[in-house]
C-alpha cells in the first residue's frame, strides 16, 4: 500500500475543486481491538471489568458481544460472562468472511451502552462502534488481502448540490499510469444512505475484490471511484461534480463505453435514474439491491437499449429490504422492453454479505472482459412474485418458508416489556447465542432470520428472564421448544415420513416406597413382542437439571433411532430413556427400573446385550457404575463426562466383560479437562476403552446428539477380529514413520468365529498423543484423490494408503475404527 507525501492541487472545471491524498485502504481489517484475539478455531474476546464499567458508567446487569456472528449472517449477541477480572467468550468455528461486532452492556434498567475498545480507531466511518475481522478461507480468497494490490486514495471536491465539501475514495490499478496515453475505463460505485464512501472499503472489502480480480486477469486493469452521491440532486452530484472531479485527477476516460456506474440500495436506485434520464453517459450500469422511481417510459426504454452495452441487476434473498422492490423493477424493464440481465435471487445472502460479491461478478463484466456469462449467478434462483410474510397476528410457533426463511412473533404478552431476544443454539458449534426482536405496533415481538438449515431449540429472554415459548405444547419437559428447518444438514434429526419410525411409549414403576416414577421407552417399527430372540436394551441417561423427557425434546432421540434403523445403520434394540434425579443411581437402575423393563419389553438381561450411555451427570454415573458392577453392561457411553473419584476396580473383569466402552467431549465443554483427567487414569490403570475424539462444541446437545448418532451403530453389532498391519507399522508397539510419504497399512478383519470378513467399512483416523492420552481425533488422509478414509477390501486384505505429508513430529496413534472396536497403533512421527 503506498501513502503519497503530500496534497496535489488540481485545477477543475466549473466549481469542482480537488484534493487526493493517499490514506490506509482498509484499516478495518487491522488488528488493532486488543480484547480481541484468536487461534485456528475460535475467536476469544476479554474485556477487563474495571474499564467496562469505566465505559458504561456503572455495572452493567450484563455485557454481550454483538456481531452478524448468528446463521447467515444474523445480528446476534453472545453473552460475555464475568472470569475472574474480566467479561469473556468465545464464539467459532466461524465461516470465512467478514464479521463486524461491538461490546454492548444492558444496565440494570434495561438500557443499553454500546461501545468498542477505545484504542482502536473507527473502523466503520457510519457505525462508530463497530470493529471487524476477516477470517480467510479458501471460499473467500477473492476478497482477501494479497501483495502488489492496487493504490487507495482519498478524493476532496466541492459539491455545489449539497453546498458543502465532500469526500470520495479511488482505487487505481496496481502499475496505474497517470501519463498513459490510453485513458483507463472507470467505474463509478455509489453507497447508499446512511452510508459513507468509505464502506465500500470498510465493509464491501473493495480494494480486496478489485485487487484478486486484476490479478487473476478475470477483470480489465480500471480505476474506481466509490462515492456518495445522496443529495438533493444525486444525478447533478454525480456528473456535476463527482466524475468531473475524477476525471482533473485520474487519467480515466469519459468515453460512455469506458465508463460503468453502479450502487447498492439508495446508490442503486441513483444508477437505474440516472440510466434513465441520461442513457448513453454509461455504457455499462449495475443495480446492487436498487429499485426504480416509477414505470419506465417506452422512449427510456428505446434510449438505454441502444446506448447501454450491459444493465445488471442484483438482489439478495428475501431478507433484502429492496426485494419487493427488485421485482417491480423486474417487471418494469420487461414490460418496457428493457434489456437487461438478471443475476438472480441470492438465496443465501442480504446486504454486504451479497454486495461484495455483486462488485466481484460486475467487474469482472467490464470493458470487453471475456469469460462470463449472461445468465444467472451459480445456485441462484428465479425472482417469480414477491415475498409476503406471515400477517401479524397469523402464527403462533415459528413460520417456515419454502427457502429456509422462518419468522418468529410473540402473542401481546410482553407488550410491555422493553427487550425480547430468542436465545438459542445459534453459534456455528452449538453455543447459545441471543437474536433480538422488534416490537410491533400491536405490542408483539418479531424477527425474521435466514436461511437457516437444521435442527435448532430455542426460548425467548423478556427483560432478561428467561421465557418458554408459549406457544409450544408439544414440549412439555424441558424449557427449549424444537426448530427443524429441512435442508442439507442434520440428515439424522429430521423427523422420518409418517408410520416409518418407532413408537415411543411412557413406561411408569414403583421407585420403591411406593414412589412412582417415570421413563420414555423407544421401539423399532419392527418390535415384537412375542419374537423369540429378545431385543438388545440401551438403558440412556439425562443431565444435571434434566429429567426423563431431554432426550426425546431436546436430544432428538426418536429422529436418531428411527433414521439409524430406515437406514440400516443400527441393530434393532429397544431404548429406555430414565430419570435419575432424586434417588441412589445404581439402586434405582439394578433394582426398579431394569425389572421392570425387562418385564414389560422383550428385552434381552444377558449383559453381552445390555448398554449404559449419560450424558454430562449421566456420563459420570454411567462409567461409575462400568466400573463398580462389571458384567453388567457390555457397551458403555459417556458423553460429556468423567469420574468424580477412582474407586477400586478388578481391572481384569472390567476388561473381559466390555466390548466397547467410548468416550466423548467437546472441546469448549466446561468437562472437557475433567474427562481428560479421567482417561489418564484409565489409562494409568490398564482399563481399556475409546476416546471419540474431540468434537467441535459446548456443552449442549448439539454435541450430545451428535455423540448418540456416532454410538448407536456401534452397539451389539458383530465383533470383528482385527488381523494385523504389514510393516512399516509393525503391529501395537511403538514404530517410526517419516513424514512426507505414502505408508502402506494394510491389515485383514474377522468375524467373532474366525470367519474372513469382506464387506466392512474400516475408517482410519489419527490423534495427537500427549502423556499417553489420544486427543483430538481426524480422519487420515488418504493418497488417492477425492478419496475418504475408509480402507478398501482387496486381494484379500483391507488396504489403505495413508499420506503423513505436512505431519508434525510426535507421538500420535493410528486408530482403525471397525465400528464395534478400534485398533489403535500408537507411532512416533519423525
């Protein structure tokens, strides 16, 4: 980035005078918020107590961390809770892309302070508050900042419309020639209202796109001035005296085929007026979310035809406040006879997140620039009526639209109060972020968010309580209310076509003392009662300040099984899903509540039958209860969880009677050491058993029902037998690998009876070791292309070539997942 020394005068027509000065291009993507840091995964903020009430003027009753951080996009708040001297959080895996983001304290009655650290200069010139942060990735290399980019200046003029002195902003290409004698082509791009030139920058990483774009070539070499033209006259501000400006300071062309003009909201609607009433003046014109002002005239039409060499229109999802809008223009410029091209409904973007890459598909169209085509955005959709959203008063639980659109509105309950939030599970890794809502005229509380895609549980927050929604009578348990939005993911909690599932039941027995209690019992479509052979049981336990019905409301339980076994994935089995508050663990368990489900439901006593799975508390008592009563459970899951103590064990009996006992946790989960503390012991003691490695997330069920998803199948499935790996891994002892180089393992399966076995599924990952402990587990990557890390049966043996290139040195294992078991070889890396 150059700076230039000084200030150039330049004479100008008229009453246009002008300043350039060379100025920072970006500074919002500085690291310049020191309560802000980050690593590969995760954004931390910490922001000292002391200097927040400093700021705010007292001690707020709560301090968030407010940013488009929520899905798509959303502006969310994540609570920034008190840690010792500070108010902290962390919030990721974030997608790549721009965020921006402000520190907000709520004061005890219910006001609000918004503010960024005070060292850090203004990053956004019309929102004083906010700062940024760019978090690269591969999808977003088109805006991300590379060497030898272009020149940003700082542009004065006189604006004889506004009668003041304004400000614009140019890039010029990287190698721009002032003395060229080939004028370069312009592109002119206003901003809306409300908005200053410099958010082009600031926001809508301008110099970025434009850098990327000329450098790949798929742009032409150009200079482009981002200005804000809103006035009394924006068309007098533009030709009068933006671009005459430009053109005293840049060696830019004022040929119509050299010159384009473009906006978003108010700066688009600008561009399709000036269009109008002065076809010819741009050869190529843009329209960023834009509307016209009224029908276009068939002689408007007949002028923009023959002078405009392309016309673009843009518009986002049906969050886009222009969406309506861009209809009616849609269908103005058809029925006038205009020629256009339209880029189609952005399904998954609104606002800058869409503008940016607007500018980077404009550009790219340019001044005779070859490759691109004249239809539609890749994955975007037809703009066929405009959008009507639910009426006021017209839904109760949260409306779905046909694009992953929903709305929320509350009834007039909390007509009153002064803030409602929906709080939920938002974050990209489960955490529970806040979405505020606006009140209505009638005294109702509306959002609208999205796209979103998934499974999500929700409640809302009045005035900072914490409400159920009462609309909701379908949960009845719990204080979270269920959102599933169809869509690409979370396959596995989507609700199975009516009649396909199982039926879940309420199974009622003596506690003792004449206590009743209750528990849900899940069985397969295929349940018999009478069958011969009886099912296989999986006895599956809530949380602290949980109850019996978690798993089912929240956890998603039914929609797992019923996926797992339509698939084909899980042995049928009979689930029995109890509450553990109140009473002595084992002695409710042992004593009331397996008696009693072995006597209503075929299910099998013999313990090579019978699972133990909890998650959080449930996870403790579930390996206390492995290791207490041996024999009892072969399969053990713990999700979430560790030992509270060490208790003796007859490590010999633990080990013959388990077949799997696996571990799982979450690597922002409050338990995460305590499960990490748990498994050195394990490990200290001889006792056999998986880690899952760590998953992505909180302690929620996010990760909990992903953990259930992951150990279903492996329950009462057959036992392989593992055969051994050739060298250079040389069975379970230690081995050496180098780094850098195609590793050969291959290894064969048996069945329990010693039968070849040729149709299973080995899965290889890899773990960091560290004082004997597997850590975070991730698949081994494979030699082939576009290949994934199963091992593939031939020539009879498994067979999989694994790639150790870019591998630190250590310890790590190799552990090959056979679903009922994994076989981990444990090697140093050199």
């Amino acid at each position: 980035m150059s700076h230039s020394n000084g200030l150039r005068m330049v004479s100008l027509v008229a009453a246009a005078a002008l300043v350039v000065s060379g100025i920072a291009a970006a500074p919002a993507a500085a690291a310049t918020d020191t309560w802000h840091s980050n690593d590969d995964v995760y954004h931390y903020f910490k922001v000292p107590q002391s200097e927040a009430s400093s700021i705010v003027g007292g001690t707020p009753a709560t301090l968030e961390l407010e940013a488009n951080i929520g899905p798509s996009g959303t502006w969310s708040a994540l609570a920034l809770d008190p840690s010792g001297s500070d108010y902290a959080a962390n919030v990721g895996p974030l997608e790549p892309g721009l965020y921006h983001y402000q520190y907000t304290a709520t004061m005890p009655d219910r006001s609000k302070v918004s503010f960024r650290q005070p060292g850090s200069p203004v990053a956004v010139t019309s929102k004083p508050n906010w700062n940024t942060f760019f978090v690269p990735g591969e999808s977003v290399a088109w805006m991300d900042d590379i060497a030898a980019g272009g020149t940003v200046e700082e542009m004065s003029y006189r604006s004889a419309a506004a009668g003041e002195n304004r400000t614009a902003v140019v890039w010029t290409p990287p190698g721009y020639d002032s003395a060229r004698a080939e004028a370069y082509p312009v592109l002119y791009l206003l901003s809306s209202e409300g908005q200053t030139a410099r958010e082009w920058l600031e926001l809508g990483r301008a110099k970025q796109i434009l850098d990327n774009l000329v450098a790949g070539r798929d742009a032409k070499p150009m200079v482009v001035v981002m200005a804000d033209a809103n006035s009394a006259d924006p068309r007098a501000e533009l030709l009068n005296a933006i671009a005459p400006a430009a053109r005293a300071g840049y060696n830019i062309s004022s040929r119509p085929d050299s010159q384009a003009l473009a906006g978003v909201g108010t700066g688009a609607e600008q561009a399709i007026n000036i269009l109008r009433k002065d076809a010819g003046a741009f050869g190529y014109v843009g329209s960023f979310s834009g509307s016209a002002d009224g029908p276009i005239t068939k002689a408007e039409a007949k002028a923009i035809n023959k002078a405009t060499k392309l016309l673009r229109i843009y518009v986002g999802n049906t969050l886009d406040p222009s969406y309506n809008d861009n209809y009616d223009l849609l269908v103005g410029l058809k029925k006038s006879g205009v020629k256009y091209e339209f880029d189609g409904v952005n399904p998954d973007d609104a606002t800058w997140d869409a503008w940016r890459e607007n500018l980077r598909d404009f550009a790219s169209r340019l001044f005779g620039q070859k490759g691109a085509g004249h239809g539609a955005g890749k994955g975007h959709r037809p703009l066929t009526k405009r959008y009507q959203p639910p009426a006021a008063g017209s839904i109760t639980t949260p409306h779905i639209d046909p694009h992953g659109i929903v709305t929320f509105e509350t009834g007039t309950q909390w007509a009153d109060a002064k803030d409602v939030t929906i709080w939920g599970n938002w974050a990209p890794n489960g955490q529970w972020f806040r979405i505020p809502m606006a009140k209505q005229p009638d005294g109702r509380w509306r959002i609208t968010v999205g796209p979103l895609d998934g499974y999500y549980y929700y409640r809302y927050v009045v005035d900072g309580v914490d409400k159920k929604d009462p609309a909701d009578t379908v949960n009845t348990h719990v204080m979270e209310s269920q959102l599933f939005v169809p869509g690409k993911t979370d396959a596995m909690l989507a609700d199975v076509p009516k009649g396909k599932g199982g039926t879940v039941s309420l199974m009622t027995y003596d506690g003792g003392q004449g206590a009743e209690r209750y528990a849900y019992v899940w069985t397969p479509p295929s349940y018999d009662p009478d069958l011969e052979a009886a099912y296989p049981v999986l006895y599956l336990y809530h949380g602290g300040g949980q109850n019996y019905g978690s798993w089912l409301e929240t956890g998603r339980v039914k929609q797992i099984l019923d996926n797992h076994y339509l698939n084909g994935t899980m042995v049928p089995m009979v689930v029995v899903m109890p509450d553990q508050n109140g009473v002595d663990f084992w002695t409710d368990l042992s004593q009331h509540l397996m008696p009693t489900a072995a006597a209503k439901y075929n299910i099998s006593t013999d313990s090579d039958e019978q699972a133990l799975a909890g998650l959080s508390w449930g996870a403790m008592n579930t390996l206390s209860t492995w290791l207490s009563h041996p024999g009892e459970f072969a399969y053990i899951g713990a999700f979430s969880g560790g030992l509270l103590s060490y208790p003796t064990v007859d490590v010999q009996a633990v080990n013959e009677s388990t077949k799997l006992a696996r571990l799982y946790s979450g690597d922002v989960d409050f338990t995460y050491s305590f499960t990490q503390e748990s498994m050195r012991w394990l490990t200290s003691q001889g006792i056999k058993y998986e880690y899952a490695g760590t998953w992505v997330g909180p302690h929620g069920f996010d990760i909990w029902s992903a953990n259930l998803v992951d150990f279903v199948p492996r329950l009462f499935t057959p036992e392989y037998r593992f055969g051994g790996v050739r060298p250079p891994l040389a069975g379970d002892g230690s081995d050496v690998v180098r780094a850098g180089r195609a590793v050969p393992v291959t290894f064969t399966v048996t069945s329990e009876d010693g039968k070849t076995v040729t149709d299973a599924r080995p899965r290889l990952y890899l773990a960091r070791t560290t004082d004997g402990v597997a850590g975070d587990r991730v698949p081994a990557t494979p030699v082939q292309k576009n290949a994934d890390n199963t091992a593939r049966y031939r020539a009879g043996k498994y067979v999989f070539d694994w790639d150790t290139r870019g591998l630190a040195r250590g310890t790590y294992e190799l552990q090959i997942d056979l679903g009922s078991s994994v076989h981990a070889i444990a090697l140093t890396i050199n």
